[in-house]
C-alpha cells in the first residue's frame, strides 16, 4: 500500500469553500496522480452470488419501464458473472489515484465531518447528529473488495470513507441549501473477507462530470475518523446502461441532460482510460434496488 500524498486545499480566493454552482466543469480539476499503465481489474467482488446476498430489497421511485428494467438487470447480471468468473485473489491491479474533489468532508477543504460522532456507519441514506434528513432516491447497496494489490489478500481491518452527491447532483456539507446535512456520507471497516459495504441511493448526474462516486482508504477505522493519513484516494464510475433506466424515474430528470453532455472518453477525471479499472458492475432493479460492485487493489 502505498500513501496518496497528494496536495487537497479546495478553498476559494477568499477562503470560503466552492459554491454549488461552481461545481460542474471546476469539480475535479486537479490534475490526476499516480496513473498506473497497466491493465486491471474492473468491476465484480469474488462471486455472483455475493454480490445477490448483500442486495438490499427495498421499495424506491418508480418511472422506468418494465422492459428497460428487465433488459437492465439482464444486461447486469450478465456482466457480473463474466467479471466474478474472471476475479481471482491474485488477479488485482492497483486502482488508480484520482482527485477527491471539492466536498471531501475529510478536514482538506473546510468542514471535516470524520470527526463526528456517527459518522462510521453503513447505512449513509440519512443525516446524522442534529439532522436526521433521508436522501432521497433509488436505492443502492455498494459493496467494494478492498485488497493489496501485490499480493492480493483481503485489507482486513482497513477503513474505506465514501461520499457522493445526492439526487439533486448536490453534495452535503458545501452546496446551498444542503450545509448543515451531513448524508451520503460514511466510514466502514473492511471485514474478514475483504468486502466493504454502504447502502445508499443512486447518485446524480452534474453538468460536466461522469455519474461516480468517491473513496478513500485509510490503514483503520481509528486513522480514518482521526483524518490520519490517506492510503489510497480514488473514484468508483457507473455504468450507462444503468444509469439510462435510474434517470428515467422520477426526481433524476436533470441527469439526463446532463448525462447527454459527457462521456467516459470526455470526463475530467476518466478519460485518460475510460475508467476501465473504476466501473462498477451492477446488478438489480429500480424497484428492488441496485448493488455496485468494485474490487480495488491498493
């Protein structure tokens, strides 16, 4: 493992954190870091059936239609066996450095929700300590196998911080409106197996950015809400199939547009290689819940 040691001050010129309505082409502009040029892994966990056991079953907001969800899922669950198949313990490539952005809630830009009380959990739908808002959205479990990419063992013990937009493309703590929430927000340990999860909702499309969400792994649990130093800081991309059928239900109207707008190949962040090593294979439904699954080697 090795520490991202990456300069991460996210303040304007006056000192103030960046406003909401500058996110959009400013967000993630920093240049990239530690770019590794070899091929990796991408997507899965070790089985299918992991990643169908650790779904979340749960009632979300209806719109897509009936076939597109099918085709979706099909389409999903397909991808999820070739990758489970293709995933071995020895088969893991580092996944690349990438910006934390502007709104980290980590201590480097401002607010640093780490700190507080409540903030390693694995359910990170709702706000925590003087507000208990729930995000909402269609829901989604993520799961990430967090391993060594030398020798590929589970880093048992570590401890993954994730953080994303809501469905609003807003992010808690920095945009207007949304300062004094704190959702979409958590810190886990990794567990005997080496599997981390969150359940969430979908995160939004902003203008100027691919659907993602952000990570960063810390040596443990004590380290990470300590703000100690990061092990590794990187990005998790979805899949346009499913983020075609998720932005045709209610509340995501707004990403489609701007969805329309970039691409992999376009993105500030993965466009150096079209995120081969950083998408999630998906698998699920918009009434059932989806569940994104990552294996990163660090």
């Amino acid at each position: 493992m090795t520490e991202n040691t990456t300069d991460r001050q996210w303040l304007d010129a006056q000192g103030d954190p960046i406003d909401e309505e500058d996110r959009g082409l400013v967000y993630d502009v920093r240049t990239l870091v530690n770019r590794r040029n070899v091929l990796g892994l991408f997507g899965g966990i070790a089985t299918a059936s992991l990643l169908a056991a650790c779904s979340t079953p749960t009632s979300a907001a209806s719109g897509a239609t009936a076939s597109a969800n099918a085709s979706a899922t099909a389409s999903a669950t397909a991808a999820a066996t070739a990758s489970a198949t293709a995933t071995t313990a020895g088969d893991v490539t580092e996944v690349p450095d990438e910006t934390a952005g502007p709104y980290p809630g980590d201590g480097s830009n401002g607010v640093d929700v780490l700190g507080d009380s409540g903030i390693v959990r694995s359910d990170i739908r709702s706000s925590f300590g003087s507000s208990t808002t729930t995000a909402p959205g269609v829901p989604l479990t993520i799961q990430l196998g967090v391993r060594d990419a030398s020798t590929g063992a589970a880093l048992t013990g570590a401890a993954v911080y994730l953080w994303h937009c809501d469905r609003d493309g807003a992010y808690s703590l920095y945009s207007k409106g949304i300062t004094s929430e704190n959702y979409l927000r958590g810190v886990q340990a990794v567990d005997a197996s080496g599997i981390v999860t969150f359940t969430s909702i979908f995160p939004a499309c902003y203008s100027g950015r691919w659907p993602h969400i952000h990570f960063e792994v810390y040596a443990n649990v004590a380290t990470a809400v300590a703000s100690g130093p990061i092990v590794k800081t990187s990005q998790i991309a979805m899949p346009k199939e499913t983020c075609d059928v998720v932005y045709a239900t209610s509340g995501y109207a707004q990403s489609v547009k701007n969805l329309a707008s970039v691409s992999l190949s376009t993105d500030n962040v993965f466009s150096d290689d079209g995120a081969i090593h950083q998408i999630a294979t998906v698998s699920g439904s918009v009434d059932a819940g989806f569940t994104a699954a990552l294996t990163v080697g660090v």
